[in-house]
C-alpha cells in the first residue's frame, strides 16, 4: 500500500466517505473516560474526564460533515432521514442499559436509596445534564447535551439551506455567535450549573465550524497544511501536551475547568484535521485496536458504570481495575453491538431507504400493467 505524505486534496476530502482514524480517536477518547473514573490518583493527571470533549468535537464535526454532503448530493437536508438515523443509533442501546441498571438496583434493594428513581424522569426525557446528584447511570450525562444539539442544529441547517448565495458564510456567523454567547456566560458565573452546561454545547459547535470550515474550498486551503503527515505528527504531539497540561492550565485560569474546554476543543479541532489525511497519526489510530473498540464505544462508555460494579467485587480503585472495566465493559459491548446497535441501525437505514424510494415513486406514477 503506498501513502501519500503530502497534504490532502480538497478533492480528495470530499471524496473520502469514510475516515478511519475518527474511530481510532473515539476509542481512546472512551478508554480515557474509563481510566479518569476508575484508574485512581496513578492515572490522574492524564485527565480522562476532559475527553468527553472530544466526543462532542467528533460528533458536531461528522454530523455537520454527512449533512453539507447530503446537501450537495440531494439538493437537501432531510431531517426525517436525520432523526431516524440518529433514533436507531442512540436509542436502543441508551434504553436497553438503562432498563438493565433499573432492574439489577431493584434486585439489589438500592433503586430509592441510589436515586435512580429521582433521576429517571430526566433519563427518560434526556434531560440526563441537568441531574446534579449521583445515579448509578452517570455517564448518561453527556447523552442529554447531544440531544439537545440533534433538535437545533440540523434544524438550522435546513433553514439555511434555502439561501441564494453565502450560505456557508452565514452558517459560520450562526456557528461563531453560537460561540459567543458561550464565551460570554462563561465569565458571568463559571461555577454556576447554567455555565457548567454551556461550555458542553461550545465543544459541539467547534466540530460544527470545523466541518463547515473543512467542506468549503477556502476553508479548507487554510487548514490544508495540517493534513500534511509532518504536521499531523507535530498537531498529535500538541494535543497530548495539551491533554497532560489540562489541571495546570486550570490552575493558571483561577481554578475554573469550565474555562479550559474552549481551548481543549479548538486543540481537539485541529487533532481532527490532522487524522482525516493519511500519516503515521491516521495510520496508528486506524489500527485494528483502536477501530475495534472505537466502533464499540458508544455501548462501551454506557456500559462502564456497569462493568465497574463486576470488577468492584474483586479490585480497588486503581490502575488494575481501570483495565479490568475497560475489558468488561467492552464485552458487553460487543455483545450489545452485534445484537442490538448493527440490528437497530440496519432498520433505521431501511427506513431511510424506503422513505427515499416512496417521493420517487411517486413522481413516476403507477406501474403499468404490460
């Protein structure tokens, strides 16, 4: 196989229908969050919590990405054929866990005391970030601020779509007062709960000004030099940098993290950048590992919670345990994989499918009997 080390194409960008190394990203960015909860003061300063971020770069990034080419493939956005697929990516596995956790707290006598009951409203309406207490489904959190991007984003999407010219140019307006109005709440009360959730939807619209950015020519010309496989390896060194300085960076910001996850997020951008072209970075992240786990980590990062109440039995807190959860938890996912994500996201495109087979159908007329 030969690869290529110079920059990437804009051509050759719009062509790629798949980018591996987001998967490989996503499988770290889920280890990582594992190894923050239960790997103990050894693996503290990594900061694994931070790189829920990242989960939010990539899903504002790809989901701004499939949009801009629908659009230019199709003449539209569909927001049925977007909520489907979404419906059957996220739901079925989010509520199976939820039921489990529901159901092994009842047996263990612990449903009031662990206040799942309390929080199972808000899970049930994802309204999973405003809970400020603990659950035995805390990770969920994250589930409740993505949905909240899926009900406005692709929407103004659509709206803007129906412009005659500057198009991109007034998305990115949206998308930068959209960063803005982060940035101004942040100062008012950076401790405050409305602040904490703020800074979430921030992370999102970057990938969104990312994908924006990346499918316009100009756009892309600017950021070109980063897809150069010398530089992906300089961004890479960067972003692991900026990943072990996030406590002091903190610090030197009064103390405030909430500060820190704009900086973390644009770091995030441009780690994206330089793993969409082929390189050495894209190379390691495409690895067979890495896909492996990144295609289970949706499932793997619900299911933590859950595989650390397994691996409890026998392990403290601590480095031994943050690996055994990370094990389990990807045993369940590729169990939930294979009989729950594939099945419900091999339906939802079916649906798609056939909704996109009806409108033309009809513009044919009825089949003639010959």
């Amino acid at each position: 196989m030969i690869i290529s080390w110079r920059p990437l194409d804009h051509a050759e960008y719009r062509a790629s229908s798949w980018f591996p190394g987001l998967t490989g990203l996503r499988a770290l960015a889920a280890l990582a969050v594992v190894f923050f909860h239960y790997g103990g003061p050894v693996v503290d300063r990594l900061q694994g919590w931070i790189a829920v971020q990242l989960f939010f770069v990539l899903s504002g990034f790809l989901i701004t990405t499939l949009a801009l080419r629908e659009e230019e493939r199709t003449g539209r956005i569909s927001l049925r054929d977007f909520y489907v697929r979404r419906v059957f990516r996220i739901m079925p596995v989010y509520f199976l866990l939820l039921g489990l956790t529901a159901l092994a707290v009842t047996l263990a006598g612990t449903y009031a005391s662990g206040r799942l009951g309390d929080a199972m409203p808000y899970y049930l309406t994802f309204l999973n970030e405003v809970v400020d207490f603990n659950t035995p489904y805390p990770t969920s959190w994250s589930l409740g601020v993505e949905e909240k991007f899926y009900l406005v984003w692709p929407a103004l999407l659509v709206l803007t779509s129906s412009a005659k010219s500057g198009k991109t140019a007034l998305r990115l307006m949206i998308g930068a007062g959209a960063i803005g109005i982060v940035l101004g709440v942040l100062p008012l009360a950076p401790s405050h709960q409305w602040a904490s959730l703020t800074v979430h939807y921030g992370s999102l619209v970057v990938g969104c000004l990312l994908g924006l950015a990346l499918h316009h020519p100009r756009g892309f010309a600017v950021l070109r030099p980063l897809t150069s496989p010398a530089a992906g390896v300089l961004v890479a060194l960067g972003f692991g940098v900026l990943q072990l300085s996030v406590k002091p960076l903190g610090r030197s910001l009064g103390g405030n993290w909430q500060f820190v996850v704009p900086i973390y997020a644009v770091g995030a951008a441009l780690l994206l950048v330089a793993v969409v072209s082929a390189g050495p970075v894209r190379r390691l992240l495409a690895s067979r590992p890495l896909t492996y786990i990144g295609d289970r980590s949706y499932a793997l990062y619900l299911a933590q919670t859950g595989a650390a109440g397994v691996t409890g039995l026998l392990l403290p807190t601590g480095p031994a345990k943050a690996v055994a959860t990370s094990a389990v938890a990807l045993l369940f996912a590729c169990g939930l994989r294979r009989w729950v994500e594939l099945p419900a996201i091999a339906f939802g495109r079916r649906l798609v499918a056939k909704g996109e087979r009806a409108p033309a159908e009809e513009r044919q007329g009825p089949a003639r009997v010959k």
